[in-house]
C-alpha cells in the first residue's frame, strides 16, 4: 500500500471516528465541548515541529516554522486551560471547594 | 536501536490517538469532562514527545523549537489565567485564528521553500492547507473582533451582493490553486492565500453577532481539516488522524449548536444577521411600541419574593453583562435559607454562546443541578410564584409560540408566562437581538423593575434583609 493510499484510509477512518465521538451533550458542556475540541485542532504543532526540523539552515524557514509553532502552542495551551478553567467551576450542590 | 526507537515513537503515537479519542469522548459527559480535557492535553503532550523521538532535531532546530514554545506557550497561559469568563466567546474564537494561521504558515513555508519531494499529492494538501488555514484564521478574527464589539455589521454587507463578491473569491481561490503546481512558489500561492483571507472575511463579516457561536463552532472544525491537509504537507498520519477527528467532531458539535439556537446551518451562513433581517421584515422594535407597560420598585419586588415559595430566575445575556452572577447567587442564597425553592431556567442559547450561561452561573459557585433546561423547566412555571427576567428579552417572548406573524413564531422559549407573577428587570423598553417588542412585558402579571441588573438585585438584597429575611431561620 502507498504512503498516500494508507493516508487517505487514516483520513477516512479519522474522520469517522470523530463523527461518531459526540453524541448527545447536555447543553451544560456546549461552551467547554467548544473549547476543548479547539485546543485540539491545535495539533498543527506536529506539523510545526517537522517543518523545523526540515529547514536544516534556512533561517527563513526556521522562523516560518517557530512562528507557526508559536502559533499553533497558544491554541493548544491556551485553549486546554481555559477549557480546564471552566470545567473545574462545574460542581453539584455541597461539593467543596 | 534505531529501529526500537522506531517502534518506540509509533507506539507513543497510537497511545496518543487513543488518549485524544477517550478524550473526545469523555467531554461530552459531565463527570468526566474535566479528567477528558486533561486526558487529551496529555495525548498532545505524548503526540508531541513521539514525534521529536522520531525526527529527533539538531541544535540549531531545538533552538528554534524552544523560542517558538515559549513564545507560544506564555501567550497562552496568560491568556488563558487572565481572561474572563464573559469573555470565552472571542477567546475560543481567537485560540481557533491562531490554529488556523499555524497551518496557513507550514504550507507557506513549503511551497516557498521546498523542503523535498513536491508531488502533487504535497502541492495539492499545500492548497487546501492554505486555503483552509487563511479562511479559518480570518474568518476568526473576524468573529473574535466581532464579538468584542470592535466591528459591526455594516448594512452593506446585507446586500445579496456579498454573494457574488464570495463567489468571485472562491473562483479565484479555485484558479489559483488549479495553477499552484505549475509555479508552487509564485503568484498563484500569494493569490490563493489573499483571496482565502478575504473570503474567510466576507463570509463571516455579514452574520450577525448573534450567530457567531455557530461560526466559531465551524471554524473550529475547518481548523481540524487544516490540520489534516498540514499533515498529508509533512507525511504526519498522527496529524492526519486527529485533524480528520477534530473536523469531523467539530462539524457534529456546529450541528448541537446549530439545534441549540434553533437554525440551520445553511440560514446561518446565508441569511445574514438575523436582527437585520427581522428588522427590514417586521419594522417593529422601538420602544413607542408598548402600551401597557407596569412597573415597580425594588421593593414591591422583593415583598413578593418575600411571600413566594417558589421562585425561579431566568438569567440572559444582560446578567452577564453587568456581572451580575455573584449578586444573583447571594439572592438565591438569602431565599432558600429564608425556606423558597429556588432553581434557574436556561435557555439554550442564554448567554453569548450555547451553555455560556452555565459557565458563568458555576463561576458564581451555582451547583448545576439548580441550572433547570429548557424542557424541564417549561412544565414547572404554572406551579411557580414568582419569576425573575435578569436581562434576557427575546428567549421569553409569548409570541413565539402565539404569533404565527412573528418573526420569532417557532423559537423553542422559555414559557414564563405562565408563573402567578412575572419581575423583567431590564435597563430600558428596548428590544432585543430580534428587533421586536416582546407581549410579556405588558402582561397583567408582569411587572418590569428597570435598572441595571447588578443595582437591581442588590436592592433587593438590602430590602429583603431589611424585611428581616436570613436574621433568622423560619421554617416554612
């Protein structure tokens, strides 16, 4: 099987599982469901990473790749701890802090 | 060796795509939701360490990788630690840009300088890496810019011309990329990366503010599918995997958002902003409308509460505005101690986001089985005394479910009319994303207490302490 053959099947089945991951959700965790699926699409910093490590001496690319891991970092940290931030305020009545 | 380190990575990579999946999962669930989010950060963190074992960087590229971390990563928890709750709409929709504009770059920086072997499966996931990549990260900002208030809807942007000029763009995006391979470094690129950005602007620019959650939902999404064209640029399966399960994912969550708020997608994209619409349509809306208009003072309000035994609060954007959260929760306090029955009705859309609400009510420390849904709160309001508007206007509107002629006849809302007594505290008559006056408020049982939410409720905190309610405990 081809590189690309088996990327389209990872795409196909990625895509699949993701379709069938969020079922029901109670209107609660629409806000921190939204927040958190963002900070994963924040996954480019492998592609960051690679790019970088591709550049070899090309400062110019070395900085188009530090960029975009710059980037592509604030989503990922960013986006979990404020998801993090709003879930953890989410208490039943009598919990303590 | 070289081949167990292999064999090593890929095993971390099938960890980390597992991690990411339960994590998914477990977000759409209360109790696991706050373990999930840290589950998938860990999945990242894995995924991360996986590939630097496999690539493994020369100095020069840790130095690099290093600045661009901490770069990245401070912005981001500063952000994150600063930023309030009121304000999660613009971030979420801002963290979105940034992924965007994170993938636009990879693709940039390979088509300008080629890195290797540019086949043509590479130069088409270059296109659809910058194309996806500059929709996503201006249409965001956009939204984000949007809901800041920093932008408004200029009426121009309503005219059934904006399609055309969308049309046009997307045509030229399409050439452009059609071209790309002939000359993968030159004008096509530039082309198809300014026209994307300036598609990604005029589509989202004409809809109104009160349809961006649906929008952030969607550019969330698209960034998933950035992601996974980014990784067939760098022959990453793992980013492969997981953009497709994010762009999947965030297409099911646009479709939730989409039910929450009552409409569909395709009028979201299309129709424009719904108060500009409505407007042109019905002409309503200004406060010469209402007739028979009653209104009272903290204090007949608080007597009532006084007397009541049961009282539900129906919180709306307005509450949020004047971070009012903290007051109301000390209300509600004072009268279950004082032996009412409280709880809250949310609306789905209550709030500036689906489920905002509910994050602003936990931040006041509101447990969250007080926080009643639509559904199971509509067929309690006949049994209950008295109910609180704070700042929400369109979602309690009778005419929804009456008036087959207004604009919001079919609107699932929240039934309070139906309540012995109905309190709207509102600044002022006008009206709300709709643009239409609102029958509650000239109901027989309704009284509108204006003022700011935050003043009003602390009035009728001093008045019911004043009353004596909360010195002792009475047992009702």
């Amino acid at each position: 099987m081809s590189l690309l053959t088996q990327s389209l099947w990872v795409l196909l089945l990625g895509s699949l599982l993701g379709l069938e991951l969020i079922g029901k959700v109670p209107p609660t965790l629409h806000t921190p469901l939204m927040s958190g699926a963002n900070a994963i699409s924040g996954i480019t910093v492998l592609a960051s990473l690679t790019l970088i490590q591709q550049a070899g001496d090309n400062t110019a690319l070395l900085v188009i790749g530090a960029l975009s891991l710059g980037f592509a970092l604030y989503n990922v940290i960013g986006g979990f701890l404020v998801t993090d931030r709003m879930l953890a305020m989410f208490r039943r009545k009598g919990d303590s802090r | 060796m070289t081949f167990s380190m292999d064999a090593f990575a890929a095993a971390i990579d099938l960890a980390a795509v597992l991690l990411l999946a339960l994590g998914i999962k477990g977000l759409s669930k209360v109790s696991s939701a706050r373990g999930a989010n840290a589950l998938a950060a860990l999945a990242m963190g894995l995924a991360v360490v996986g590939l630097l074992i496999e690539i493994r960087p020369d100095p020069i590229a840790w130095l690099w990788i290093a600045a661009g971390s901490a770069a990245g990563g401070l912005a981001g928890l500063a952000t994150a630690r600063r930023v309030p709750m009121t304000a999660m709409p613009e971030t979420v929709a801002l963290f979105n840009g940034c992924g965007g504009m994170a993938s636009l770059l990879v693709a940039m920086g390979v088509a300008l300088f080629d890195t290797g072997e540019a086949d043509i499966v590479a130069l088409v996931s270059i296109a659809v890496s910058v194309f996806v990549g500059a929709i996503t990260f201006s249409g965001s900002i956009v939204a984000m810019a949007k809901l800041q208030g920093w932008l408004d809807t200029p009426g121009w942007t309503q005219s059934r011309l904006r399609h055309g000029v969308n049309i046009s763009l997307a045509v030229l995006c399409l050439v452009s990329a059609v071209l790309l391979p002939g000359d993968p470094s030159g004008l096509p690129l530039w082309l198809l990366m300014g026209g994307s950005t300036l598609l990604g602007i005029g589509v989202t620019l004409p809809i109104g503010g009160a349809d961006m959650p649906v929008v952030i939902s969607l550019l969330n999404s698209y960034s998933g599918v950035a992601a996974a064209a980014a990784g067939f640029v760098v022959g990453s399966q793992l980013l492969i995997v997981a953009g497709a399960m994010v762009g999947a994912a965030g297409l099911i969550l646009t479709q939730v958002m989409c039910t929450a708020m009552n409409r569909s997608l395709v009028s979201v994209l299309f129709g424009g902003a719904l108060g500009a619409s409505a407007g042109a349509v019905g002409g309503g809306g200004s406060e010469a409308g209402y007739t028979r208009i009653t209104s009272c003072s903290a204090e007949e309000c608080a007597m009532a509460l006084e007397q009541a035994e049961r009282v539900v609060f129906v919180p709306g954007y307005g509450l949020a505005v004047a971070q009012a959260q903290h007051s109301l929760r000390e209300l509600a306090k004072l009268l279950e101690g004082h032996g009412v029955e409280v709880s809250y009705a949310i609306h789905p859309v209550a709030g500036r986001m689906p489920g905002h609400m509910n994050v602003l009510l936990a931040e006041a420390d509101v447990p969250y089985e007080q926080l009643l849904e639509m559904d199971l709160v509509n067929p309690e309001f006949p049994r209950t005394d008295v109910v609180i508007v704070l700042g929400a206007n369109d979602v309690v509107n009778p005419q929804a479910k009456n008036d087959p002629t207004s604009p919001l006849y079919g609107m699932p809302v929240l039934e309070v009319d139906q309540a012995r007594q109905v309190f709207v505290v509102k600044r002022s008559l006008g009206a709300g994303y709709a643009g239409i006056n609102n029958a509650l408020f000239e109901m027989p049982q309704t009284a509108m207490v204006f003022g700011d939410a935050k003043a009003v409720l602390n009035g009728l905190l001093s008045e019911l302490r004043s009353m004596g309610v909360g010195k002792t405990k009475v047992a009702a």
